[in-house]
C-alpha cells in the first residue's frame, strides 16, 4: 500500500484509497478538466472536495500542495520512477496525464506540439478573459458602477470564442477528428460561458455554427457527463 503520509494535506482530507490518484479539486471549468480527463483515461483515482467558498485552499494543509492556492491539485502515488508525484496547474496536469497513459495526446510530433499550443491557448487566454466577464457580469463585479471592466472582457471573449469557431470549422474537434486534451481543456470553460455565466447574449453565441456543435459532441461524452460533476459539491 502507498504511503502518503509525507503529504500534509492527507491529514486534512485522508486517503481512503492511497494506491489511487487523490485529486483535489471542486466542478470548476479548471476543476473539471481533470476530473474529465480521469474519468476518459478510467485511471483509478480518489476525489477529495475543496470547498473554495470556505477557502479551503489558503489552508496550511492545501498551500503544502499547491502553494499558489488554486484547484485542481493531485498527488500520484504511482509517479515517475513508482515515486509519490504531487503537481498543481489543470494544464500541467493534462499533460501529465496524457503522457502517463498515452491517450489524447498525438503521438505524431507536429499534432502533439500544436494539441499543446491549444492547451495553452485556453491557459492563457480563454480562461482568465471568460472568468473576468463572469466576474464583471455575474458576480460582484456586476455592482461596479464603471462598465469600462465588463466591456473590456466581454469584447476579448466575443473574439476569442470567434478563434474557436474558425478553428472548428470543417473539424469535428480542435485537432480535427480525434479528441484531445485540447477539447477537455476548452470544454468546461465555454459550457460556463453561455449557461453557468449566462453570458450567451453578450458575446452574440447566437452567430456561431462550429462552437456550439462542438460543444455539444463533448458533452454528449459519458465521460465528460460524469466528469463534470465531480468531486460532490458541498
């Protein structure tokens, strides 16, 4: 049996199953990429809810794992060289898991690297522009008397999903017919973005013919269904 006892955050949330990935993680756009990518690949793995109402996440225990404060986070027991691995970062985190089982990430150089750069399109630009225009639309930002906020993110995320509407086009997935982490890393952001956010309206949703095909081919997924609900919410 593994031992994760050098991990502090297994006290706080302990490993009933510590031979199993423990993910560490709430149903977030960022949450889920993980918990879909686990729920794909069918990797045993151990769900542990980190309820960042409560901040959960600026918890001694959780700051050992990840000391930026963010889920998701997980700690492989089986990690390379059959050594515990701790990581933090979704996207690092798909990687990783797409490496250690050799799914949903093209083997053939050109694809791998391009599937990447698409990982880290939604990284760098997708998730944080779609989580300010929630923010500033329909979270506390909302109350904000200057609008200035809500149009600068909202004009960045009517581009951005217009960059995801060409790339789809003539594609039944990002890198064409086969689905990558790519797809799983986009999928739960643009779900948030036109039902959660209820921002459909505003980044004119209605236009599009590719993104909402694609999204709706992901979520017909059993995997992505079951993904997206876990871990339980509290």
């Amino acid at each position: 049996m593994s031992d994760l006892s050098a991990f502090p955050i297994t006290r706080r949330w302990p490993a009933a199953h510590p031979d199993r990935i423990q993910l560490y993680s709430l149903p977030t756009p960022n949450g889920v990429k993980v918990s879909i990518m686990l729920e794909e690949t069918g990797l045993p793995y151990e769900p542990h809810t980190i309820n960042i109402g409560q901040n959960e996440t600026w918890t001694p225990e959780f700051l050992a794992l990840n000391p930026n404060g963010k889920i998701p986070a997980i700690i492989d027991p089986a990690g390379p060289g059959g050594k515990p691995l701790a990581l933090f970062e979704s996207g690092a985190i798909l990687l990783y898991l797409a490496e250690k089982t050799g799914r949903f990430l093209p083997a053939d150089p050109v694809a791998r690297i391009e599937t990447i750069q698409w990982v880290f399109f939604q990284m760098a630009a997708v998730g944080p522009m779609f989580g300010q225009l929630g923010f500033f639309f329909k979270f506390a930002g909302r109350e904000f008397e200057d609008k200035r906020p809500l149009e600068r993110y909202r004009t960045e995320s009517h581009r951005l999903i217009r960059v995801l509407e060409s790339r789809l086009a003539g594609r039944s997935y990002i890198m064409g017919d086969d689905y990558t982490i790519a797809d799983i890393a986009l999928v739960g952001w643009v779900r948030n973005l036109v039902g959660f956010y209820g921002a459909a309206d505003l980044v004119a949703y209605h236009e599009l013919k590719e993104v909402p095909a694609w999204l709706e081919r992901c979520l017909a997924r059993p995997a992505v269904q079951r993904g997206l609900e876990i871990p339980a919410r509290p």
